[in-house]
C-alpha cells in the first residue's frame, strides 16, 4: 500500500469529507511525526507502535573503494517497535 | 515530550479542520489501514516516512532465561520499520547539534 492508496482509503472512510481533506490529514499526521523525531521526542501509538531515535556512537570505518580509514561521526537513526495489537493481527496464524 | 493520538487529532483539528470526532476517526483510521494492510501481508510504503515490511521468521532454538529451559521460538512474521533517506537526514540534521 502507498502512499496515495492509503489517502484513497481513508478518503472513502470519510464520505462526509472533501477528498482533499484525506490528502491534507496524512500529511499533517506524516509531517509531525517526522518533526516529533527530528527534536528526538518519542512517538507512542497504543495498538500500533512506537517510534523513538537509537544512537549510533561514532567508529572508525572504512570507504570500501580505497581502503581508507574514514572517522564515521555519532548520529541518531529512527526506530520502530511494534505494539502488542499490530504484532499479534501480523503473526502467522498458530500453527 | 511525546507525541501520541492525541496530539495528531488536535493537529488535525487545529490544521485541517476536521471537527473533533472526525480528526479522532481520522487518526483511528489511519493506523488502522496501516494495520490491515499489513495484517493482510502488504507492505506499507509512506514516500518521505519510510516503509513497514514483513519478515518472516523461522523457528530457532531459544531458551528460558530463569531456568535455562530450552524452548524452540517458533516460526513467526514480524513487522520491520525502515525510515526513508529524508527522514532519516532530517534527524540526523537536527540531532547532530546534541550529539556533538
């Protein structure tokens, strides 16, 4: 599912909205969560997951062409853990 | 600071005016379709976000850690978050300021 297949969903969900407010809605929910990340505020959906920012701690690495040592700085990368909900309706139904 | 349902319906109130029935349906929803379509084993594409896949894992030997039992984990489908290159250089933007 893409993007503008998942504005399509909700837009039918929604009959009562113009089609532009389903377009609008998911951006704005995109949009602050990219930003909630960005100042490395955690993201807590009951029933669905969250997302929060996993440091990486600087180490020495190498450009793989030349062999070269290269000093690869710290950075924070986003994470997702899924919740209870969304791990159990995922799972493979028990065999 | 954390950001949860509550905050994104009052965006979407506040932003798209929706009232506040909808913009807390419209928040329900869309992680719902999110959960169906993965529960249905599509994977989710969010173009600037980053993408949920599905992994399917096989079983392999685990073991109990309070009394060292050995239990197979059996075989299961997880979900998998990758972030998009632009989230991920927002972040690392905006977070190299505290790291360094």
């Amino acid at each position: 599912m893409t993007k503008s297949e998942l504005i399509a969903r909700l837009a039918e969900r929604f009959p009562q909205l113009v089609a532009k407010d389903a377009d609008f809605a998911v951006k704005v929910i995109l949009d602050a969560m990219s930003a909630a990340l960005a100042r490395g505020d955690r993201i807590e959906i009951r029933g669905f997951g969250s997302f929060a920012l996993n440091y990486r701690p600087p180490r020495t690495g190498r450009n793989p062409k030349s062999g070269e040592k290269v000093q690869v700085p710290a950075k924070y990368v986003p994470h997702f853990k899924a919740g209870k909900e969304l791990r159990e309706r995922v799972d493979l139904p028990a065999a | 600071m954390t950001l949860t349902k509550a905050e994104l319906a009052d965006l979407l109130f506040d932003k798209v005016g929706l009232n506040k029935r909808e913009a807390k349906d419209m928040v329900e929803s869309f992680f719902e379709e999110v959960r169906t379509a993965l529960e249905t084993g599509d994977s989710v594409k969010l173009s600037g976000f980053g993408n949920f896949q599905l992994r399917d894992k096989p079983q392999r030997p685990g073991r109990n850690p309070k009394t060292g039992e050995e239990i197979p984990i059996t075989a299961r489908r997880v979900v998998t978050f990758h972030a998009s290159q632009k989230l991920k250089s927002t972040v690392d933007a905006t977070q190299n300021g505290n790291v360094r």
